[in-house]
C-alpha cells in the first residue's frame, strides 16, 4: 500500500521512465495536449466568491471553551467549590482539603480532551500543500486551498490529487486509491473516469477537471466523520457516571435532613443563631455532602489510567486517551485489516515456475530487465534481489505496464544484432483465446518440451496457484510488440510462455502467535480488507486462521439485522469499502460485542472511530493515527498482548480500591441519614474524614491500583463493587451508631472532641479492615501497605501536631473500649461479607487458585 512518505519515491521513478521514453521513443512517450486553456483570473474569481474553492472550515466538533465547560462547569463541581469557598469563608481552611482532589479531577479531565481535540484538529488525509493546474493556457502551481471547482488538474507520477476530478486526457494515468478504499492495486483512470482527492498518481500522466472541492470532496467529507468528538468507551467511567448521578439525586433531601439534624440536636434554630452554633452546623452539612463523593475514586482512575500509559510507552505503544488503557482488557472481538496489520505491507517474490524444460536463453536477463525499468510497478521490483540487469540487454522498444493492458514488453538487443522480444503480465490476459498464444515466435526455433496445450496448461497452472493465495505473472517470448499508435488492447503475437512467477504478500511474523494468544483468551478475530477475498482468505490461512473462503463485502446486505447475522457467521471479508467497514463494526456492537479495529490506511479511519478501541501503526496515515486511542510506535502487532495485561491490570486493580470508595459513599449517606434522623450531631468534621480516608482509602489505594494483576476482564464491575460497598458501608455505620449511643448511656456526656476521637477511631478500625478484605489474597507487598497504615493510625493518635490540626486524641478509657469493640465487632461482619462475596462472584474452586498464585490477583 503506497502511504504519503512514499510520494516523493513515486516522483523521482517517473521522472526516470519519462527520460527512457523520450530516449527509446516508446508507445506511452505520447502527451496529450492540454485540453483547453483552463480557466481565466475572472472565472477564477467568481467562483471564489461564489464558496466554490477548496478551502475547508478546520475545527473539531468541540472548542476549548466547551471543553473547560464540560470538565469544570458541572453539578459536582459546583458544590464542591461552592462547600470549598464557604468553609475557607468561614475561616476553616483545614477542613477544606478536599478542593485539591477536585482540581486535580478538573484539570487531568481538561488536558485529556485538549489533547484529543489537538489530534483531531491535526487530522488531515491530504497532504498535498499545492496542487498543478491550468490558468490562462499555462501550467501554474498553486496551494491546495486556492482550487475551484472546474479547474483543470495536471496530473503526474507522484501527485497527490488535491479535489475530486473527472479525468478529460489520460495516458496511462493510474491511481493508488489504497489509503481511501483499502484496495492495494492502483486502479486505471481513462478518460470519463473519476479520481477521488486525497488518491495518489503512481503512473502516466493526464489531466482532469474539478468537479467537487472543499466540504463535498470525499476526502473532507472522510475527514469531517472522523473529526467528529467521541470519547472511548469506558466501562469504569460510565460506571462512575451512574454513581455520581445516583449520588446528585441523594445530595440535596440527604444534606437537608442533616441539616435539620443539626439543628435539633444543638437546640434548635434560635438557639443555633444566638450562641453561635451555626457554624459548626454548617461544617457538618458540608462535611456529611463531601463524604458522599467518590472525589478520590474519580482521581485514582484517572492516574492509574495515566500510568497504564506511561508503562504502555515503554514498550512502544502510544496512548491517545487515558480510558483506552482499560479498552483490550474488555474486548471480546478483534476486527484487523490486512495490509499492514497481518502482513508487512507489498508483495515478495515467491518462485519461479518453468512451463518449458528447456526455455529459451535470455529469459533471466529479461526478468532483471523488467524488475530494474524506473517505471516497474511494485509487483515487478520485488524480483530485484533475484534477478539482476546485468547491463548486458539494450531495450530497442518498450511497453510499460498499465492496468489496462495488464502487460508490459520490450524488445532487446543483446549486442549481437539479434533481438528478441518478451512479454511480462497476466497470465490470463497474455493466454487469451485467439492471442496466438502458444504459436512459436517467428524465427524461434521449437523445443524438444514444447507441447500443443502449453497456453492451456499454463492457464490451468496459473489458476491453481492463484487459488493458493498467490499473484501470479506470465513471462514469455513474442515475435514483436504492437505497433506504435495501436489501441492498448492490442496484444504481442504468437506469445509463447515460458515461466510462471508467483508473488505473496508477507505475513508480520509475529502475526501467527498473536492471534493464538487471543483465540486463548476468548477473543474472536475478523480479518476485514479491501482486497479480493480469495487472497484475504490465503493470508488468514497462513497465520493459522481456519477460514474455507472469504466473503465478497458487494454481497453483503444493506439489512442492518442481516448484515449482523452474516457478521457473526464469518471471518474473512474482502472487497469491503470505508463505510462498509464502519457498519460492519457498529453491526457486531449492536450484537453486544465489545469491538477492536487495528488499521492503517485512510479507509480504516471511519472504523476505527466507531469502534469500542482504535488501533493504528506507526506507518499509517496521519488521518488513522488521529483517531485512534493506540498507535503501535515500532508497528508491531505483538505489542498487543502488553495493552492487554496491562488493561486487565488496570481495570482488576480499579475494581478492587473501588470497593474502597464506594463504601465510603455509602456510610456517608448512611451516617447523615441515621444520625440525622436520630437527632445526633454528624460524628466528624471535615478535616477528620480526610484523616480517615488518607489512612483506610487513599493512599493504600494508590499503591494498590499500581501492583500488578492479571484476573481476566469479567463484565458487571459496578454490580459486583456495589454487591460489596453497600453492606460495607452499612457496617460502618451501625459501628458507629454503637459507639455513640454507648456513649449516651455511660455516665455522662462526653465533650464532642472525645466522642469524634472515638467516631474517628472506630471508622479507622472498621476501614482498616474492609481494606484488608479487599486486598486480598494479601502478599508480602498487601501485608506491608496495611500495616503501614495500622501503624499510621497509631502514631498520628499521639502526635501533638497531628493531633492539633485534626483535633483527635485518644479517648477517654470508656470510649476508647467502646470504640474498640464497635470497631472489632464491625470487622466481623466484614470477614463475614467477605466470605459471601467470594463465594457469589468467584467461586470456591476460583479462590482456592488465586490464594495459590497471589500475583495474579
């Protein structure tokens, strides 16, 4: 497949073909004349104004602002910042800790979509910066943007053509349309016929006048689909969304109830209002609303993502957005174009098959010709390092390729005065009925081999090996080319063939042992390509695919349920155009599937958008790298067992600390509700909360989500965190709700600081211990987190300064066993919840094995 970096190649070969015809005097030297003037400066003008040129509006569907306001300006934010602003209002800056996290959620949420925004501003699929056309009677150079539409284009080998354009003088004009419809064979351009923008000229010459420019090109209509913003899907994020938007319907009747809790228990309003109580009411509201929100939670995804991404870069793998980190660990269908992603790009020489037992001399020399000619296609190069122009045949005439005549020929001169004429090209085209194929060439003596049904049987050869997956071309003798002038249907006479060349593209050697790992771990894989089934098919075999045929995607139907159908049933596709691509990827979503698309050519941009998880090379065109979530940096496909376990690491790690958070929300509304209807004061401050969550939740969940775990990805992450958090949560708060009516009834009442102290005490044990749960199985590195913290616990008790900023101490002895009782009973029935949820969601035989390989948990 010809890419953007390969123009320049493509220009200096036809800058070299153009001087061996003007020296040999060949069928092609002939230039059309210039069809017309092309238009004049005021026919130019008027169409200007008119919006007729190629200008294109150059933005994504998101601007900064847009994306600050969605990052920043959302309901949680707003009480966030707004519970910020009051407290340090207030005067209580120590309980305001939490606007830090909220920030850092804010700004890690702007910059990411920033970033993808730039990518998609960048996203371009031409890259021509001028374009060659006719103004006035002369050639003129102009930039890309200034066309419009009737402009006549000059076209030339290596040209990327700059607007759509219908083609009014061909000769030998061929475009590589690879990177807009996937099909790898340039595609021959007569007269009449129609060059999209953004395809590239890989042979002859010609010109052709614009029809579509700007917007209604089908390069920027490609390029507007794939501009358009989406985020990837993340399972972990919109699970997240669903608690945030549960927890915005709970925050107000929940702050509401606290706060007329508080106000009864303090006396009442007048009284609230007189003394001056008010303020610590206020802080209790305030504290109760924060300790509803997983802040923590939404950061430590977002850095664990971000860490997914700089392990992922030392393999060579680049992350354009955080989430898809998570995206491999969830995909359960893997759609993989050919070229480029299962092979290496191009054609290899394969072999040489001899149809003659003794062929006539020459006809090595004639290969290496054929092969070194400035102007051999790719095919025809590929056989350089086999056969090599030894200098030693001059060309007296030549035919070069085309798509077609699907043959090209020259006539040598070995020096001798001799000449001898051979023809390179399609076996079936060459062994025509009625070519004079297998007729002996004029003054060529017959071989002792030579049989009647030669032609046939080589046509019959030639399909056979076609069959396998292979290209084939014919080489053989002929009396003469056509003469010059003569249509380019004509064919040599009395072609005699002499060998049969067989060419395969190369699969990646890794291709084979990367599809095994993911037939091993339940990923089904789709092979959906532009070229011809048959061949797709081929290559799918080679790599260890069992594939009886490939599909013809012009047959598909239309029918989106059917289409889905067909979809499920198959493995290979050929023949399959952009948008095809892009259906057949949203028709496996719509089955439920959770989709993977790797590509690297301007077709495969549309795909990969509207897949769960793009994937490109390296080598792939600017459009397809600016719309995937992963580029391959080296372009190795092997890399994609790395993005799998460190998804899985990542998505394993996040669903196990989430357990954390989400039973910190669900003792927060659990504790504002009971104590608020108990008519009990909210049993901490903010500043305490921080203390707690510090110890119990937030830095033992940082190392947590960065150790390694390999647990395969099992859907159902928010139902199984909940299953766990929500009972948790209820624990907590029935711990607490005993240590404080213990409180109430043992002698009198204690000061508030005493009773916080041991609210802080009971939390701490009970979080130490749901920790502990949800850290295991515990290995040497869990063990050592934990006790950590339990040491933590303890000495920040007894540290003055500690002690001072978050008003805490020890309790008094009554308290102080109270709250170690409530908080060993509360870890009790944690142990107890910890074993029920093993036994629903993994199962006796399923535990036994992850305590007896602790690292792969």
């Amino acid at each position: 497949m010809l890419r953007h970096s390969d123009v320049r190649c493509v220009y200096h070969r036809g800058v070299r073909a153009e001087r061996r015809r003007q020296e040999t005097g060949t069928l092609d030297a002939r230039v059309p004349a210039p069809p017309g003037p092309g238009l004049n400066r005021h026919e130019v003008a008027d169409r200007v104004e008119r919006g007729l040129d190629n200008k294109v509006q150059d933005r994504s569907s998101r601007t900064l602002w847009e994306i600050f306001k969605a990052n920043v300006l959302t309901l949680f934010n707003a009480i966030v910042g707004g519970s910020f602003l009051i407290l340090l209002l207030l005067g209580r800056w120590q309980d305001a800790l939490f606007g830090l996290a909220a920030a850092g959620n804010a700004v890690i949420g702007v910059v990411q979509e920033f970033r993808a925004k730039r990518s998609l501003d960048r996203l371009a699929i031409l890259d021509a910066p001028q374009a060659r056309v006719l103004r006035d009677g002369l050639p003129s150079v102009i930039p890309t943007a200034e066309v419009v539409r009737d402009d006549v284009l000059i076209l030339r080998a290596g040209d990327q053509v700059t607007a759509d354009a219908e083609v009014i003088e061909s000769s030998g004009l061929e475009a590589d349309e690879s990177l807009l419809t996937g099909e790898s064979d340039p595609v021959d351009k007569a007269t009449g016929s129609e060059v999209l923008s953004g395809s590239l000229v890989v042979a002859g010459r010609g010109h052709a006048r614009v029809v579509r420019v700007g917007a209604e090109s089908f390069s920027s209509r490609m390029t507007a689909d794939a501009r358009r913003f989406s985020l990837v899907q993340s399972e972990i994020r919109n699970s997240l969304n669903r608690v945030l938007r549960w927890i915005a319907w709970a925050i107000l009747p929940v702050a509401v109830l606290v706060a007329a809790g508080e106000l009864q228990a303090r006396g009442g309003w007048q009284s609230v209002t007189l003394d001056g109580a008010w303020v610590p009411a206020v802080v209790g509201v305030i504290a109760s609303v924060i300790a509803m929100v997983p802040l923590g939670l939404v950061l430590l995804t977002s850095v664990a993502f971000a860490v997914g991404g700089l392990r992922l870069a030392a393999h060579k793998v680049l992350i354009q957005e955080l989430a898809a980190v998570e995206g491999l660990a969830r995909v359960d269908v893997l759609c993989l174009d050919k070229t480029g992603t299962l092979t290496e790009g191009g054609l290899g020489f394969d072999a040489v098959h001899q149809l003659l037992p003794e062929p006539p001399p020459g006809w090595e020399h004639a290969l290496g010709w054929f092969a070194s000619e400035p102007e051999a296609n790719a095919t025809a190069r590929s056989m350089e390092l086999a056969f090599e122009d030894d200098g030693g045949f001059r060309s007296v005439s030549y035919v070069p390729f085309s798509s077609a005549r699907k043959w090209s020929g020259a006539t040598f001169d070995a020096g001798t005065g001799n000449t001898s004429t051979w023809v390179l090209g399609a076996p079936d085209v060459l062994l025509a009925p009625g070519s004079g194929a297998g007729e002996q060439p004029a003054g060529k003596p017959a071989s002792a081999g030579d049989a009647p049904d030669t032609a046939a049987a080589a046509l019959h050869r030639a399909g056979d090996l076609a069959a396998g997956g292979l290209r084939t071309l014919l080489l053989a003798q002929a009396s003469a080319l056509p003469r010059q002038g003569t249509d380019d249907g004509a064919l040599p006479a009395a072609v005699r063939p002499v060998a049969l060349l067989t060419f395969r593209e190369q699969p990646r050697p890794e291709a084979a042992t990367t599809l095994e790992y993911f037939r091993a771990e339940g990923v089904t894989v789709k092979i959906i390509s532009g070229d011809e089934p048959g061949t797709v098919a081929a290559i799918a075999r080679r790599v260890g695919l069992t594939v009886p045929h490939g599909v013809d995607a012009r047959t598909l139907p239309e029918d989106p349920e059917r289409l889905a159908e067909v979809m499920e049933a198959n493995t290979v596709f050929g023949r399959v155009s952009p948008h095809q691509k892009r259906d057949m990827v949203a028709a496996l979503q719509r089955n439920g599937h959770t989709v993977a698309m790797t590509g690297d050519g301007v077709n495969d941009a549309l795909a990969l958008k509207t897949a769960d998880l793009g994937i490109a090379v390296n080598s792939a065109s600017p459009a397809t790298k600016a719309v995937a979530r992963l580029v391959l940096m080296d372009g190795r496909f092997d890399r994609l067992p790395e993005v799998v376990a460190e998804g899985r690491r990542v998505i394993a790690n996040i669903e196990r600390v989430s357990s954390l958070f989400l039973s910190k929300t669900a003792y927060a509304v659990a504790i504002a509700s009971s104590f608020a209807l108990l008519q009990w004061p909210f049993p901490f401050l903010p500043r305490q909360l921080s203390f707690t969550d510090g110890l119990t939740i937030g830095i033992p969940a940082f190392f947590l989500a960065l150790m390694p775990n390999a647990r395969r990805y099992r859907a159902g992450f928010l139902r199984r965190s909940l299953w766990f958090s929500v009972p948790a949560g209820l624990i907590v708060t029935a711990s607490l709700i005993a240590v404080t009516a213990a409180s109430t009834t043992a002698g009198p009442a204690p000061r508030a600081e005493d009773l916080r102290s041991a609210a802080v005490l009971t939390l701490s044990i009970v979080g130490l211990w749901i920790l502990s749960a949800v850290a295991r199985p515990l290995n040497a590195r869990r063990l050592s987190v934990l006790a950590a913290m339990a040491a933590a616990l303890v000495v920040l008790l007894g540290v003055p300064l500690a002690q001072d900023f978050f008003i805490l101490g020890w309790p008094p002895q009554p308290l102080l066993l109270a709250a170690l009782g409530s908080g060993l009973g509360g870890g009790v029935l944690v142990e107890v919840l910890a074993w029920l949820h093993r036994r629903r969601f993994n199962g006796g035989r399923r535990e036994a094995g992850a305590r007896a390989d602790p690292a792969r948990q």
